[in-house]
C-alpha cells in the first residue's frame, strides 16, 4: 500500500468518526432538549431519522475503508 492511499484511508476513517460521535452528541442533545422546551415528538423522529442516515453512511464508508485496505 502507497503512503497516499494510506493517508486517504486514514483521513476517511477520521471523517467516519468524527461523524459517529458529532451525531451521537446531537442526538443526545435533541433527545434531552425536547422534551424540556416542549417540542413534540415529529421533532424527536425527524432527528432520530436524521441520525441513522449519518450512522449508516458513517458504516458504509467504514466498510469501504476496510475492504480498501483488506484488498491493497
């Protein structure tokens, strides 16, 4: 494996991540702040929609990132 193919897979790894957790973060933070200013529950299942389409692209670039380096 080249350098630079190494650090394109490291830098998609650290972008996947950075995903993951800044959408945890939200998440946890919507689910706690909804409630509290009395938004309702539309609010909460559009978020939650909005996290699992950023989790599971966070997880397709993951898998392309280990298959990459699985195949080179």
């Amino acid at each position: 494996m080249s350098g630079e193919q190494d650090k394109e897979h490291k830098h998609k790894g650290q972008v996947a991540s950075l995903v993951i957790v800044i959408t945890m973060l939200i998440w946890i933070a919507a689910q706690w702040v909804g409630p509290a200013v009395g938004l309702p529950g539309r609010y909460a299942l559009l978020v939650d929609f909005a996290a699992i389409g950023a989790l599971i692209w966070a997880l397709v670039v993951t898998l392309q990132v280990w298959r990459a380096r699985r195949d080179s």
